[in-house]
C-alpha cells in the first residue's frame, strides 16, 4: 500500500513539473511575450486573437483570474521536416544507386 501510494506522489510531482518545464519553455522561447486575455474578452476578439497567434504569439486564457487555456501557433511543418530528416541521415546508408544490380528482376504485366 504504501510503495502504490508514493509511486502516485511520485507521479504527480513529475506530470507537475512536466508542465511547469513545459510552460517555463514556451515562455523562453516566445521571449515571454506571453499576452493573458479573460475568456469573455476571446469570444468578443476572436479574429484579433487568432491572428495574433497566427503571427507567433502565445495567448493564455483566464477564467477569473485563473489560467484556463493556452492558444499556442501550430508547429512549423518544414522545420519538423528537416529535423526529422537531420535524425534519418543518423542512421540511414547510402550505397551506389547508379550501378545495375546484379539481380534480373521480371516485369508485371
């Protein structure tokens, strides 16, 4: 009982400072440009907002003072790319591609 119940504080403790680190990063990385916008004032500027976040802004939405939500921008798909693509030539192996195998192979009719 015990050692169940200090893996769950455990737990919670990491998935807390998860998010903790998470949120710190975002923070980091955006400059702490980080605009605090109240839900009512979302739904009323919706658009505005939106573009903001568009251009790379981080808004965070309050519900009375207490942080609700975070709008963040998608994650740039070309950087994802070439960074996926930096970790396959890790690992990937290039051999002659010009030479004829030696192998026949047969046509699909």
């Amino acid at each position: 009982m015990k050692g169940s119940f200090r893996k769950c504080v455990i737990n919670k403790v990491l998935e807390y400072m998860h998010r903790y680190l998470y949120n710190m990063l975002v923070r980091l990385i955006q400059g702490d440009s980080m605009e605090r916008i109240a839900v009512s004032e979302f739904r009323s500027n919706l658009l505005g907002v939106l573009k903001k976040v568009e251009k790379g802004d981080v808004i965070t939405l309050t519900s009375r003072g207490t942080d609700v939500a975070r709008i963040i921008p998608p994650e740039n798909k070309m950087v994802a790319a070439q960074d996926a693509l930096r970790k396959l030539r890790k690992t990937a192996k290039v051999s002659d591609l010009l030479s004829p195998l030696e192998e026949d192979w047969k046509a699909m009719t």
